[in-house]
C-alpha cells in the first residue's frame, strides 16, 4: 500500500498504536456499505484525542465522529478526512446508587441490560438501540416514548479548540431525533445519567415487550441503519412511505424493506448510491402523493455524486 504523504504524516506525527490509513468503513457501520476513512483514528484517550484534532487543525482536514455506525450512510467513495472512532477504549460504567457514569463507546443494548440488572428504569427503550452510548445521545435516540433526552443530566464532550467542557442537559439542546452535538462539532466523551429504581423483573418485561414489538415489526437481520426517515410533525413517516407505494422498492442491492416500510436494507451488495437513489424516489413519491417532504434521519459521510438530501432541520 502506498500512502500519501498527509497519511505519512499522520502516522508520523500520532504514531500507528491508534491510527490506520485507508480503513474500510462498510465493516463499522451496520448497512455493511462505504469506502475507507483516508485516516481512522481510535484514540485511547483525551490527550490522544487532542492531538488527533490538533493534526486536522494544522493540516487543514475534516474529520468526523462516529460511534457503532448504525446511523449512517458512508458514501462508496469513503471519507477524506479523519473519522475519530469512539469505542472500547471509551467503554466504561459506574452505577452508584441511581446515577450512572458512562463513557461514550459503551454500547448501548449493555447499558440498557446493566442498568435493569441494577434495578434502574429509564432505559428499556434503548434496549434495541444498536448504537453507542455517545451516538445515541447525539442523536437523541429513543424509542417506545421514551429518549436519552429524558435521562441525561451531563455530557463531557472535546471541542474542536481542545477545550474540555461538561454540559448540562439543557445546554445540550435536545429535540427530536437531534442536539447540540449534531448542530456543533464536539465529541462526546461520557456522560452521567440519572434513572429511577425500580423491580428489575419488571424492568427486564418492559424491556422484552419493546423488543417483542420491534421484533415483529422491524427487519432487524437485514443490514440497515434503522428508520432513514424522521417522522414529520403528527404522522409517521413509514406510514407515508407505504401508503405511497413503495414498500418493496428495490434500486441495486437497496430494498425498501417490505417488513417496516422506512427501513431500506443491504440485500446484498448495495452501494451508498443505490441507497441515495432509493431515498430520493421515496421522497419524490411521498411528495408528490402526499406534499409532505421526509428528511433523513441518518447521517450522510463523504462525497456523494449528486447534492445529498437537505440535512434535517434543528
Ligand atoms: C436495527 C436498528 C434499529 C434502530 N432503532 C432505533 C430506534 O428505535 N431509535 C433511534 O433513535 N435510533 C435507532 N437506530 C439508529 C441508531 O442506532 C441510533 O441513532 C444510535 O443512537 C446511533 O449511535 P451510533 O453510535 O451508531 O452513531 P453513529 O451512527 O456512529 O453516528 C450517528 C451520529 O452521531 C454522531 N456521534 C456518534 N458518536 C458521537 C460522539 N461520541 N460524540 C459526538 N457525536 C457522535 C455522529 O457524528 C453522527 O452524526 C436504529 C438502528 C438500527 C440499525
């Protein structure tokens, strides 16, 4: 392999212990689709982290944060920039009481089970969230009426200036589906949670009802990134998408998943343009149907051909 000189650089400067040029992404994200991160980082710790962004500062490179890759689209062509990879080293717990500490690559399904196990309620929504304990509150994942919004009281996060800062809830601007860390660059680092004791029998039944449901309704051993889709104010978008006729919509290896209709999954050998194709006639028939534009809810990384689709508004 021969490596650019911006790569040559980087494993100069940051070393190979953490970083890895021309790093496949289909494998890290749960479509299973994408080209490499011209650099991928794990960094093992803050001052690892700081010295990543300090190295996209002086050379002049985008970079990105991703946690399990279950909300995104890596375009075919990857990513030329750093993608900065919160996991194990970021992946771990402390329960005290009814407070929990955790780091942002702590998976959270575990989280989830770990926290029921302890006696505390406020996460059986997240059980069948496959994302990272970082991405989710990022995101704002939630489920089943609940959502991270509702159990985080603060966020240590890097800034692209290096700073370390704690965030309260409130400043972290949740919304549906959305935060502060989405409309800011920031990488989250860990958070402190605040639930509520309770049996954890019964917590474990809630949680098995959510996943019964999901079970039954989502095509969860397909490669997808969950809903692609936000649901517009009063409606559901997987309703739209299938009273327009699109259940079953196929566009090279992208299928609308026939199972739960804003679901589009890797049958096999999707690309990220086959998928882009997919979501632009998904929109163009639930508009010209219904006059109601969807907005992705994944996210979209690298260089796409075409303009991508309008990112969703805060
Ligand atoms: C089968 C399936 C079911 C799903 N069900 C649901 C559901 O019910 N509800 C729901 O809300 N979502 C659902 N999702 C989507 C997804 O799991 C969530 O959005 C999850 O929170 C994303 O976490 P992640 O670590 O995979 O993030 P990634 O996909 O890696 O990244 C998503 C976004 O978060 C940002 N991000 C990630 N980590 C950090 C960090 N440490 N600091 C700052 N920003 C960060 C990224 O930059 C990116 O913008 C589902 C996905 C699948 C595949």
């Amino acid at each position: 392999m021969s490596l650019r000189p911006l790569q040559a650089r980087a494993l100069r400067i940051l070393g190979s212990d953490w970083l890895t040029p021309d790093q496949p992404l289909a494998p890290r994200t749960s479509f299973r689709i994408g080209g490499p991160a011209l650099l991928f980082a794990s960094p093992p710790d803050v001052d690892a982290l700081r010295r990543a962004l300090a190295f996209c500062a002086d050379e002049g490179i985008p970079w990105f944060v991703m946690g399990r890759g279950t909300n995104l689209l890596v375009s075919d062509a990857g990513y030329t920039g750093m993608v900065i990879h919160m996991g194990k080293a970021w992946a771990w717990l402390r329960i005290s009481g009814s407070a929990v500490n955790v780091g942002a690559g702590y998976p959270l399904p575990a989280l989830a089970r770990k926290a029921a196990d302890a006696g505390l309620s406020g996460l059986e929504f997240a059980a069948g969230i496959p994302g990272s304990t970082g991405g989710a509150i990022a995101m704002n994942a939630g489920a089943f009426g609940g959502s991270m919004a509702q159990v985080v009281r603060e966020v240590d996060c890097i800034l692209p200036s290096r700073e370390a800062r704690t965030l309260t809830a409130a400043e972290m601007a949740f919304a549906y589906r959305h935060s502060r860390a989405l409309a800011e660059p920031m990488i989250l680092t860990g958070a402190r949670l605040l639930l509520t004791p309770d049996n954890p029998d019964e917590i474990r039944r809630r949680m098995a009802d959510f996943q019964a449901q999901r079970k039954a309704r989502q095509p969860l051993s397909a490669w997808s990134a969950g809903s692609v889709f936000r649901n517009p104010p009063g409606d559901a978008a997987g309703r739209l998408i299938e009273a327009a006729g699109c259940k079953g919509l196929r566009q090279g290896g992208a299928l609308v998943s026939p199972k739960h209709a804003n679901f589009i999954v890797n049958a096999g050998g999707a690309t990220a343009a086959d998928v882009l194709a997919l979501m632009r006639e998904v929109q163009r028939r639930v508009e010209e149907a219904f006059g109601v534009r969807l907005e992705p809810e994944i996210k979209l990384l690298g260089e796409f051909d075409a303009p991508t689709p309008a990112a969703p508004a805060p």
